[in-house]
C-alpha cells in the first residue's frame, strides 16, 4: 500500500501551486515528475492509482483556491454583491452584474465535462509518456496564440498602455493621490486596474465567455494547462493579454474549489494516516498559488506566454524522450 512521504507532500504541495497558475499544467507536472524520479516516488504520486494521493490532491486543490479568493476577495465581493443584486432585481446593468454572469456560464461547460469525464482523462492521460505528449502540445498551443493574435486584442493591449500612460502624465503633473508613494497607495491604484478591467471584460458577450470556459475542458488532458488554454481563446476572442488572463484567473477559483468540494470524500475516507503530509503540501500549494498569481497579474501586463510554450515544448519533448529510453 502507497504512502506519502513529507518530503514528497513538500515537493508535491509547491509544485501544484505554482504550476496551476502557471500556464504549464498542474495535472502533467503531478503525473511527469514521480515517473521522471522513480522509485517510491512513482509509486506513491501515482495519479491513476494511488488512492492516497488522490485524497492529498484534493487537500492542494482546495488550499489554491483558497489562495485564489484571498488574492481577489475584493473582486469576488464586487462580483457575488452583483451576482444577488442582479438576481433580487430580475435584470443585468452593472459591470459586476454581467461579469457574474459570464463566470457562470463559463464554468457550466468545464463543469459538466470533469463530472463525466475526469475519471476517464486521468485513468487513460495519467499515464507519463501521455502527459508529456500532451505538455509538448500546450507549448505548441501557447506560442501558436502569441503567434496568431488577433488585431483586436494587440489593440486592446495598446490602449490599455495608453491609458495608464494618461492617467500616469496627470497624476506626475497633478500629483494625484493614486500614484502616491507609498504601499496603500500601491494598492489602491491596483485595485483600480482590477475594476476597470472588470468593466472592460463586461463589455464582451456571454458568447465569448462561454467559448473561452469551453477551452478549459482540454485541461482534463494531463499536459494542458486550465490557465494557458483559456488565455489563449480570450485572446482569439479579442481580450488584451492582460484582461485573458485575469478572467482566466477569477474562472479558476470556481473550478478549483468546485473539484476539491467534489472530491472531498476521497479526502476523508482514504486521508487516514497522511493528513500531516496533506496539511504540509496544503500550505505550501497555498503559498505557492499566492505568489504566482501575485506575479503573474503583474507579468501579463507587458510580457508573453511564449516562454512558458517554449518550456512546455522543451520539457514535453524531453521527457517524451527520457521515458521511452528508460522503459
């Protein structure tokens, strides 16, 4: 019988965290690296058939999506206040109301799809030398979307720069309070941003929303990332880089918890014996998903996915190579 070891919850706990967010895949990094170590760690990491680490995964899932709303629990009050008042009011005006909305729907298709699918993918793709496949194509996904953007949203991307430009003129000219010195005021300004790109996703359609939550359900596939393909098909639906990936941000911590609360009995009838390994990998997923949203919010403003298509391809490619040598 499969245990869990602190060592391997440590490694595990980070390691989902960090790559959930990360357009890199979660689920293909947990399936590639206890293949890529060997030995025990193959054994009790083992996605398809270790009952005790499907119970450590759900612990981690729960722990990133709390990591997610602490990061957004501003937005997500703007956003469920919406969700009501449009409910208790029978109609949608406000931005937060729409932007409700759209989360909503775009969850409805990955929803279904784990539900009657997810045991299938990860008995059949949790396979290592699948995974890694399967990494190489969301390489091949992430720099296809940074290479065929369309116009709309490299102009989304310029007049949002524009605007802050604007906005940074007057506050150096006026000394405006929101570019203040100081960390409060750092933070105001950022939440700021958070509304008014709120109100710019507001401005597309549910038809959009829904075809970019759609996106998600390739990420069923051990290898391709939840993150990466909807910012991707944000982007091919005109969102700037920028707006794809916060809405792929706040479309996560609704799937995440969802998978976790799902799964919670798997937490409780087969975590006997490993909940301090659950407890370690948990806060570690949670502190890693914290930093790497924090990160990446910042990062998307002015930079690409092409890196992380790049590595996915290289590390993808690579352990394609290593795993048939060593078989």
């Amino acid at each position: 019988m499969s245990h869990l070891t602190y060592l391997e919850a440590a490694v595990s706990g980070l390691l989902q965290g960090v790559s959930e967010l990360f357009p890199v895949s979660s689920l293909g990094h947990n399936v590639l690296l206890p293949a890529l170590i060997g030995g025990s760690w193959a054994r009790d990491l083992n996605v398809a058939h270790s009952q005790t680490y499907l119970a450590f995964i759900v612990g981690l899932h729960v722990a990133t999506a709390i990591a997610l709303f602490i990061y957004f629990w501003r937005d997500w009050l703007r956003i469920i206040g919406g969700f009501f008042s449009s409910v208790t009011r029978f109609r949608v005006e406000t931005a937060d109301q729409k932007l409700a909305w759209m989360i909503i729907l775009a969850t409805i298709p990955v929803g279904l799809a784990g539900i009657a699918l997810d045991h299938a993918f990860k008995i059949f793709f949790g396979v290592p030398i699948r995974a890694a496949a399967f990494l190489a194509v969301n390489g091949v996904i992430l720099i296809a979307g940074e290479r065929f953007r369309r116009r709309s949203s490299m102009a989304a991307d310029q007049e949002i720069a524009e605007e802050r430009e604007l906005v940074a003129a007057g506050g150096r000219r006026g000394g405006g309070s929101r570019h203040a010195s100081g960390h409060q005021a750092a933070r105001a300004t950022e939440l700021a941003e958070a509304q008014e790109a709120d109100e710019r996703l507001a401005r597309h359609g549910y038809w959009q929303a829904l075809i970019i939550g759609a996106a998600q359900i390739l990420a069923l596939l051990a290898g391709i990332s939840r993150d990466g393909v909807a910012m991707v098909a944000g982007m091919m639906r005109g969102l700037s880089r920028e707006d794809a990936a916060r809405f792929a941000f706040l479309l996560a911590t609704p799937v995440i918890l969802a998978a976790g609360a799902l799964k919670a009995k798997d937490l409780i009838h087969n975590g006997h014996g490993i909940y301090g390994p659950i407890l370690l990998g948990s806060i570690l997923s949670g502190v890693g998903a914290y930093v790497s949203v924090r990160f990446l919010v910042r990062y998307f403003r002015t930079r690409t996915l092409t890196p992380f298509g790049i590595y996915c391809l290289v590390v993808g490619l690579g352990s394609m190579v290593y795993l048939g040598l060593i078989k």
